[in-house]
C-alpha cells in the first residue's frame, strides 16, 4: 500500500452514505466495499472463525465480538467488534441477524484502517482537506494544467512532485494532484 493508495482513501467524502444512529455514525457497508473494489478490484474480507466447532465470533462471557480481516493492496488488516444492540450494548447470547450486521459493521471498520471512512472514527465531520485552506487556488490551477500538457512520463514525474509540494498538507489538493497524475499517466503509456 503506497502513500498515493492511502490518501485516495482518507480523502474520500462518504458522508452521503452515512446514517446516524442513536450518537452513533454509520457508513453503509455495501458503498465500503464498492468502493474498496473500486480502488483495489483484489481487494477481499475474511471473517475470522474460533473454536472447536469453528464459530464467526468469539464467546465472551455470553456475549460475542466479531473479527474481520479486509486486505487492500497486499496489507491485511484486522478489527473487532462487540456484537451490539440499538443503545450499542452487547447482546448476551446474539441471533444469527445481530452476528452477521456487527460482521459487516466490522467489515466497514476494518476498511477505515485502510483510509475509507476512518474520519468518522475519529470524531469528524470530514475527510481531511475539506475545511478552508490557504493554498492559492490559481496557482494549482496552472500546477493541474502543467500536469495535463505533459509529453513524457519523467516530465510528468517532476511536474508532479513541484504540484504535490505546492498542496501545502491540503488533503483535498493533494488528492486533486494525484487524480490530475494517474489520468495523465495513463494517457501517457
């Protein structure tokens, strides 16, 4: 996973794809992983198993928490989650219709350590780059044109790098750059 593949990811706005519930933000589970697919098309998820008779969630005192594993771009990632209910408590002894929501809730929150969505997590309101910004909006303008006009692959690599370090830390720029980047590169090769 390189640095390009993680800001793609953390710049994403999914806030169109969230419901709120009780104090708590979801992201539809479905959207995640098209969008996973849609960034790494090997991208896959695995749902952890334990036990003798193997089981999809571990036994905890008479409650359940479930374990899933979303690999993107060759790294693998894990991330647990109580098996909850509406007022997020865990539910002693969880039905079959609880198990599978807190998999794919699990499902989601193993794709935010790969990027998408992990602002929710922490408490925000938008992806980073998405607040104002004191970048000089002409200027990369004219760094988005000279990325366009390029002929070659090694013209193209340094107008990247002098557009890249004229985002300024701007998420939402540096995204920009990067999309201005890869559309040329492929039109390039």
């Amino acid at each position: 996973m390189n640095q390009e593949q993680v800001l793609m990811l953390l710049n994403k706005n999914v806030n169109e794809h969230t419901e709120k519930k009780a104090n708590l933000t979801y992201l539809s589970w479905a959207w995640a992983w098209a969008e996973a697919l849609k960034a790494d098309p090997k991208a896959t998820y695995r749902v952890e198993m334990f036990g003798d008779k193997p089981s999809c969630y571990m036994d905890i005192n008479g409650t359940a928490m479930v374990f899933v594993t979303v690999t993107m771009f060759g790294k693998p990632m894990t991330c647990q989650l109580p098996v909850m209910d509406y007022r997020n408590k865990a539910i002693p002894n969880p039905d079959a219709f609880a198990i599978n929501t807190a998999i794919m809730r699990c499902m989601t929150k193993a794709l935010s350590l790969h990027g998408l969505g992990l602002y929710i997590y922490a408490g925000e309101d938008l992806p980073e780059g998405e607040s104002e910004s004191d970048v000089n909006v002409g200027l990369m303008i004219d760094h988005l044109a000279a990325i366009e006009a390029t002929t070659t692959l090694e013209e193209l690599k340094d107008v990247y790098v002098l557009a890249y370090a004229a985002c300024d830390g701007d998420k939402g720029w540096q995204k920009k750059v990067i999309d201005a980047k890869e559309k040329r590169k492929g039109a390039l090769k």
